[in-house]
C-alpha cells in the first residue's frame, strides 16, 4: 500500500504547525471504541481522548457517526451570526436540566474557549480584571489560557493582575474571595503541562 512507503514524521515536520508536540509523539491512523492504531499498525489503549468531545464514548461510536453523519448531509454548519435548529434545540435541552437560573448555553470547540470565555464573562460582571489561577494548572492553548498556567514566560498575556497560588493555599484563597470579588480558575487536577 502506498501509505507503507511515506515518512509521515517528515510529512508533518514539513506542513504540520504544532501548538504543542513532544519528541515521541505518534501518529495514529484509525481507532475504534477504546483502542487506538498508529500508521505502523501497532495497537494502543487509548487512555488521553477523553477529553476531546467525541472520545468520551468511544472512537467511532456507531450512534455518534450515524447522528453526525445524519447532520452533516442535512446541515453541516451554519456562520456564527445565525442560529440553527440542532443549536436551538440542543440548547433548550440543556436549559431543562440545568439549576434554577441558568438558562443560557454558550457553546464552543473546547475548554480553553470555555475558559476563556468565562474569564471575559466574570471580567465583565465584576469590572475587575485580576484572575486566580492555581500553579501548575492547564487551561488550554489560547493567549488567556496559557497565561493562566501560571508559566512566567506566559503571564504578560492576559490583562490586569494575575495570582498563581499553589494548592496548599486553596484554604487562604477562600478569604481572598470573599474579601475582594474576582474570577478564578483551577483545575481540579493538575499536571497536563510538565515543569522544565
């Protein structure tokens, strides 16, 4: 097969533009449920893709592709200035099973736009601008997101004042909280980004 023949790693060092990528990254052809393929062939328990959408139920989960093939022969997507029923529905849905209050639906590709967009809503809420966020957290890949890993080389990206305090000062940031009315982010798990 023609496949065999190419060097994929050369063909992503020449056209791929990675946001982040490590020495042994690998690169996967198919997966199916929980197990995942490279183009060697050689099979891996996929254990990381959870948390990319989709993933959580399984690669290629036949009720998944059947509903995204379903709307994709009827409406693939529509501009952001417009709505669409799957949207309007989808959100109406998650409106009857929120708590009280919370009837609006922001939608978007991922957590670091979740988070992102948090920030931009809770700055304007309060007109503040400083933002907690626990050492050593990840929140993504966007300018914001990085900034609130708490990397030093990173912290100038986000506006107004920025604390990154550690996990075992969680209790004091309570007081902090109360006292002064601010956002704050933090992963309950830390560890996504390695310390170098």
């Amino acid at each position: 097969m023609w496949r065999t023949l190419m060097n994929y790693r050369a063909l992503s060092d020449d056209y791929v533009l990675h946001g982040v990528r490590r020495e042994k990254s690998l690169i996967f052809e198919r997966a199916e449920g929980s197990r995942i393929w490279d183009v060697h062939g050689k099979l891996y328990l996929d254990t990381m893709s959870g948390s990319a959408g989709p993933a959580m139920v399984g690669h290629a989960h036949p009720s998944v592709v059947e509903a995204v093939s379903r709307q994709m022969a009827k409406l693939p997507s529509v501009n952001i200035l417009h709505d669409s029923v799957p949207v309007i529905d989808f959100c109406a849905r998650m409106a009857a099973i929120a708590p009280k209050g919370l009837t609006k639906t922001f939608l978007c590709a991922g957590g670091g736009e979740a988070i992102e967009a948090a920030i931009k809503f809770a700055i304007r809420v309060t007109g503040r601008t400083e933002v907690l966020s626990l050492t050593g957290a990840y929140h993504g890949m966007s300018l914001a997101t990085m900034g609130l890993t708490g990397m030093p080389a990173l912290r100038k990206w986000l506006p107004g004042a920025m604390r990154w305090p550690t996990f075992r000062q969680i209790p004091r940031i309570g007081a902090l909280l109360f006292t002064r009315s601010k956002p704050i982010s933090m992963a309950p798990v830390p560890g996504k980004l390695r310390r170098s």
